[in-house]
C-alpha cells in the first residue's frame, strides 16, 4: 500500500489545526450556535427600535450643550441665531447655554472652568460673535468648530457673507485628572472583558462532554496527541467566540448610530466621551483583543478539563461551579486593584493567571508602558499551555481507564461506585 | 508457521521472547506491560511480539485487559511499567500516519457527512482533506455504500456506521490496523465481509491486530494469538503452537465391548456414548491399534482430532476464563 499522499507525521499545530478546522466549522454551522448569536440581539433590537424612535422625538433635546461666555448681548445674539437655524439644520447644531459663572464673574477664565471639569459643557465659547473662540477638548472643538462657526455668522448678520474666524483652545487636562478620568474606561474595558469571557467560554465546556457522547474521543486520542485536541478545540471556540463578538459588535454599532444620542440621554453616559486610555485607543483595543484570547484560552482550558472529566452535563454544571466563582473572584480582584497601581495587591493580580488579563486591560488604560504587556501575555500563555498540559494528562489518566465492557461509573466525590469489571479491558 | 510459541512467565525482566521463525521485523513489540487503575492491575506484564503482515488476534473474556492492552500498544494511556514499540518506535504517536484504529466502542460525529467523516479520520493521520475525500468516494463505492456518501452519519444504520468507521480507520492505507473487538455488533454477512477484509489487508502486507471474545473469529484468521485473562497473557504465540500445546485426541468405536483389549487403552480414557475418547498416546497411534486387532476389538470407526483452539484456551487460560468468555459470547455487547 502507498503511504506517498500522507504527509509526515503531523505536528502538535497541524494536529491540533484538524480539530481546530472541524469544530469551527461544526459549531458554526449548527443551528445551535444560531440562536445562540441571536439571543442577545433580541434585546439590542428592542432597544435599538426604542432608541430609534426616541431619538427622532427628542433629538433637540438631547443635543449637548455649549455654554456661552460672551457679553450678555453676544449671548442672547448667539442664542437668537441658534433658534435660527436649529429648525433647519436640528441636531446639526449644538445647544447653547450661557454659563451664569461667567456672568457673575468679570476674571472668568474658561479655561481654567473647562480644566476644572465644572458645569456639563462640551465646550465653552467666549470672545464675540465676530471673533468666537471655542474652548474644550480637541475631539469637541473639532466637532463644534464648523456650527458655532454658523452660528456666529448669523449672529452678526442676517445675511453672512463671511464665517468668523474662530480661535481655539484645547484644553488638555491634568496627570491627575487623566488618571482619575480613565478609571472609567479601565472598568468599563475590564467589564467588557469579563462578560464576554463568561459568556463565550462556557461553549467550551460541554464540547468534551458532546465528543464522549459522540464516543469519537478514543479515534481522536489514539490518532493525535491529547494536548493538540485540547489545544484545536480551544481554538475553535475562540475563533467562534470571535464571530460572535462580531456579530455583536456590528449590532451594537448599528445601535449606536441609530440610537446613540438617545443612549447616551437615557443612560446619562456618553461613550464618545470617554477618556481615551494611556496607550492610545487603537492599542488599547488591539491589546483588549489579546487579553480576551488569553482570558478566554485559560478559562476555556479549564472548562475543557473539567468536560473531559465529566460524564453528564449535570456534572459539568456541578463542577463548573467552583470555576465560576473563582472566575468571579479574580474578576473582583482585577476591578480592586485598578486605583491601586504597583501594589502587591496588583501584583497578585497580574501574577495569577486567570486575573492576569483583566488587571493587565485595566494597566494598558491607566498606564503607556508597552513591554509589561509583552512580559505578562508571555507568561499568561505559559499557563495556558501548563493548564493544557495538565488537562491532557488528567484525562488520559482518569477517563482512558476501561473498556466499553467494564466502564464504571465513577463518582466525582465519596467512594467509589461499586463495579467488579473496573478496571476492566 | 510464522510466530513461535511463547509463554510469558509473568517475571519481566526473565521472560524469553516470541521470535518470529521466518524472522519477519516486527510490527508491534511489548515487553512487561502492567498497567494499574486505582491499585488494581488492570494489565500485569503482558509480553507481545507481532511481525509485520501478520493478523494477530489478542483474545479474552471481557474484562481481561485486551482494551486496555491496546490503548498502551498505541500509545492513547502509557504504560506504568514496560516497554511498547511500534515498528520500532517508543511512541506510536511519531508514527500515527502509520497506523488506523477502530475502537470498541464506534463513535462518529453525528452530523457530518460519511464522506467527510471518513476524510476527517484520514485528516488526523495526515491525509491531505481534497485526497481524502477522493478516496473516502472510492471506498464508499466499493464497498456498496457510494449512494450513502453525502447523507449524515445520524441517518445511517449502525451496520453502515460501523463500515464507514472501519473505511476511516483505512483511508490513509496505514501498515498496522488495530480493532478492537470489530466483529462485535455485526450480523453474520458483515462479520463474513470483515473477514474478508482483514484477510485482504494482510495479503497487502498489513499488519492486522484485532481484539476478540470469539475464539473462532481467531482461529479462521489469525496466525498468531496472545491469549490475555485477569490482566495476564499466559500464552502468545502461533494459533498452530497453541493447538499442538493439546494432544489430540483419539475417537474409537468398537463392535466389542469387553475384552483385554480394553486394558491397552490410555488411563485418562472417557467414554462417551459408544465411543472412547482419549488423547493420543505420546508413542503414536499404531502401537495401540495393534493391540486393539490382537485383542479383537472389533475396531468400527477410529479418529484422530486435533485440539482446537477452544480446547487450548481452555487449557491455557483456565475453565473459568473459557466459561466467561462462553457466556460473553452468549450476551450481546453493550
């Protein structure tokens, strides 16, 4: 017999890429899988219509305020033209509202009021209509620059030939205020993070239990190295749970640009407006993605063991449980050190792998530097290939153990069953 | 006779080894195999030396350890004690794309597609998935089951779920086969197809291993059988020398039924009916059937029998091993 098509042996990637290929392809395709994209749609879709709907009705109303520093002449100018054109252009322009500190204070410093994070304006113009300046973030000044432009126009004339020119100032905050500021998005990251692991990795623990139902688990164990069906499998998962954080994402998205004033007015929370983390949004979001990888392959190899030792999915829920809350557990201690950067809490935190992910999102937030994400992405790998490891072995001892004709059950805890065929053949 | 008897005496380190007569490499070699689940010896130094080309039948009651023997001659749990080789590896994974296995207990993913399933189980020993397929078609149709090639494994019947197993346990043509126990499950007309099957593998220079509770399935096809009861193998060797470990046994028939003739026959002699049954006496038969004629027997019918294979277990493993591996046969296999 010829052996020329078959390749060499396989290595632990390619075998595990035959396991990783047909999974992904099995779960993908399986109406399971389906409904359980749609399931939190079902909700977004709800909202989103409602978001919709209220967003239209109340689109002047959740306009952002801009507050006005002027005289009080150029205020009621610059309030008369807005009622102008707000009728024409909506929520193209923003709302404005004169600032009654400014008012009441002749050294009013905008800069200093915007710095200090007081009043809820997205930008504060002072100056006339004639000569505006526009003070305020960068990502708000280049927002409002163009309409508080025309409206400038039209406060000084009827009939403007011309756009004022406008001065900007970018008001940049303080080291302090920055920290303090992007708290916010390193929870709201770590949180993120959190649910979806939850969410997706428990696919993962009932695919072991589906494959010894399935009886194929001996073919794949007698073919292939253990840990290389362990590793394909986690993979696959990953790569579904990637689709599905699309699926999601691109309907949330959709939200967003449907909805996303209307959230924002309803919630009290503007996510444009959150501050932007220490290594930068593009690096943030690509390091989210790797920290959810690693957070997800190390929860995922856990409930891969636990479906490998299990036997019913009753006792997958039972031994699933303790894994949760310790999942629970690390996820508060992750959230708990966020404010407390460099201290042995922290440490403890990066240190042990499963909260390793979230407290190092949360640093990828509060702090730039790059090469402690590579040291612990090096190390959170290392636990997912020991977990791996140990999973294999585990299995290969406790569930290779007999024949098709003195398998015993085994309880997980107490004695042991009584069975006079065990071991058997 | 191409595998020579061996007795394991159970001592690793001085247990001589089967040699193969006509000095065939060997395919699968073990030495003091012992394996223990939970303090009990599941495996207790089984030594096992199969050439290549050989179909070699490991053969037992249920709950003898033959799964268990299997699973460390292909490396899916490691022995605690001993050695395996695998044409001449340590680990039989480094030469998966070498080997096909069907298990006992026959597990294919429901919904996939028998052609498919086929070129997955190909996939995992290292066959490209298009060459697979390509061959998964070919085998499908020889062996009468082109039309099923698109439908799912769910809506097969087990007999056509087995045979598409065993064609995923030979698409990647591997040089050793190993099922365990295949015949099980299997009405009479596939068990005769699988026979043919094996035999065909072996005359394509395949190794065939199978495991079985059914000495005849061994007997037709095996010419070397490891004999495995209560974790221990206490014969391994040829099917011929196993046979030949029992005398063969005489059967007469006699017009007389008295006489001095009757003190010539051997003490052990059982009589059954209108016969005499005893083994063949170690000097021949001739001496005896002289004395017979002398004494006027009266000699009606005379036979010599050899041992078959049963009567060598029996003999081998004890009565008890044969009287579970009897009623084995009795009940269907979970």
């Amino acid at each position: 017999m010829s052996t020329d098509m078959i390749r060499p042996r396989l290595n632990a990637l390619e075998a595990a890429w035959v396991i990783a290929r047909r999974d992904f392809v099995a779960v993908l395709f399986s109406r399971a899988f389906l409904f359980f994209l749609l399931g939190p749609l079902f909700p977004v879709f709800v909202g989103g219509l409602a978001g919709s709907i209220g967003g239209q009705v109340q689109r002047e109303a959740v306009s952002i305020d801009v507050g006005l520093a002027m005289s009080a002449g150029d205020n009621a100018a610059m309030i008369a033209a807005h009622d102008r054109l707000a009728p024409q252009l909506g929520g193209a322009v923003p709302a404005l509202r004169a600032v009654p500190e400014a008012a009441s204070d002749p050294t009013f410093n905008a800069r200093a009021f915007m710095e200090a994070r007081r009043g809820n304006y997205a930008a504060i113009v002072t100056g006339t209509p004639a000569a505006p300046a526009l003070i305020g973030t960068e990502g708000q000044i280049a927002r409002w620059q163009g309409p508080i432009g025309l409206i400038a126009a039209d406060a000084t004339s009827a009939a403007p030939t011309a756009f004022p020119v406008i001065t900007t100032e970018i008001v940049t905050t303080s080291a302090a205020s920055e920290r303090s500021s992007r708290i916010q998005t390193a929870q709201i990251a770590q949180m993120l993070l959190f649910l979806l692991t939850m969410l997706l990795a428990g696919m993962v623990l009932s695919n072991l239990v589906e494959e010894k139902a399935n009886k194929i688990i001996e073919i794949l164990a007698a073919a292939i190295p253990m840990d290389a069906v362990f590793m394909g499998k986690l993979f696959a998962m990953l790569g579904v749970s990637f689709v599905g954080i699309a699926v999601w994402g691109s309907a949330a998205w959709g939200l967003w640009a449907v909805g996303g004033e209307a959230i924002t007015q309803v919630s009290g929370f503007d996510l444009t407006r959150l501050p932007a983390p220490a290594v930068g949004w593009p690096l943030f979001i690509a390091l989210g993605v790797i920290y959810f990888s690693m957070a997800y392959l190390l929860l995922g190899a856990l409930f891969l063991t636990i479906g490998a030792m299990a036997n019913t999915v009753r006792e997958v829920q039972t031994l699933s449980m303790p894994v949760t809350m310790l999942q629970l557990m690390v996820f508060f201690l992750a959230a708990f050190t966020i404010n407390q950067p460099g201290s042995g809490m922290e440490m403890a935190a990066i240190a042990f792998p499963l909260s390793s992910p979230f407290a190092m999102l949360a640093r990828a937030a509060m702090e730039p530097q790059l090469w402690t994400h590579a040291l612990a992405l090096a190390w959170q790998a290392l636990a997912v290939i020991g977990i791996v490891k140990g999973g294999s072995l585990l299995f290969r001892k406790r569930v290779m153990k007999s024949g098709g004709a003195g398998r015993v059950k085994q309880p997980w805890f107490g004695r042991r069953a009584p069975g006079p065929l065990e071991p058997a053949e | 006779m191409a595998v020579s008897d061996h007795t394991s005496s159970g001592n690793h380190g001085t247990a001589t080894f089967a040699i193969p007569v006509d000095a065939r490499p060997l395919a699968v070699e073990a030495r003091g195999l012992v394996k223990s689940f939970d303090g009990t010896r599941a495996v207790d130094g089984v030594d096992i030396a199969i050439p290549e080309g050989a179909i070699y039948g490991i053969l037992g009651p249920n709950g003898a350890g033959k799964t268990t023997t299997l699973r460390m001659l292909l490396g899916i749990i490691d022995p605690d004690e001993g050695v395996r080789r695998v044409f001449g590896h340590d680990r039989p994974h480094d030469i998966g794309r070498l080997i096909g296995y069907l298990p006992e207990e026959r597990g294919l993913y429901p919904a996939m597609k028998c052609i498919e399933a086929i070129a997955f189980m190909g996939a995992l020993r290292g066959l490209p998935l298009k060459e697979g397929r390509k061959r998964a078609a070919e085998l499908l149709e020889r062996h009468g089951l082109g039309y099923a090639a698109n439908r799912q494994i769910r809506q097969l019947s087990k007999g056509m779920a087995q045979t598409v197993q065993l064609l995923g346990t030979l698409v990647h043509q591997p040089r050793l086969v190993v099922l365990d126990e295949p015949f099980s499950g299997l009405d009479a007309i596939n068990q005769g197809k699988l026979e043919l099957m094996i035999r065909a593998l072996a005359e394509d220079g395949v190794t065939v291993i199978f495991s079985t509770h059914v000495i005849h399935h061994a007997e037709r096809l095996c010419e070397g059988v490891a004999i495995i009861a209560g974790g221990k193998v206490p014969y391994a060797g040829s099917v011929e020398a196993a046979r030949d470990r029992i005398p063969a046994q005489v059967r007469l028939e006699t017009r007389a039924r008295e006489g001095a003739w009757l003190s010539a026959l051997p003490a052990d002699t059982r009589r059954n009916g209108d016969f005499f049954q005893f083994p063949l006496p170690a000097t021949g038969i001739e001496p005896l059937l002289r004395q017979l004629i002398e004494g006027e027997a009266g000699i009606l019918s005379l036979s010599i029998e050899r041992a078959g294979l049963h009567d060598a277990f029996v003999a081998i493993a004890g009565e008890a091993a044969a009287r579970q591996l009897e009623a084995d046969n009795q009940e269907p296999r979970a």
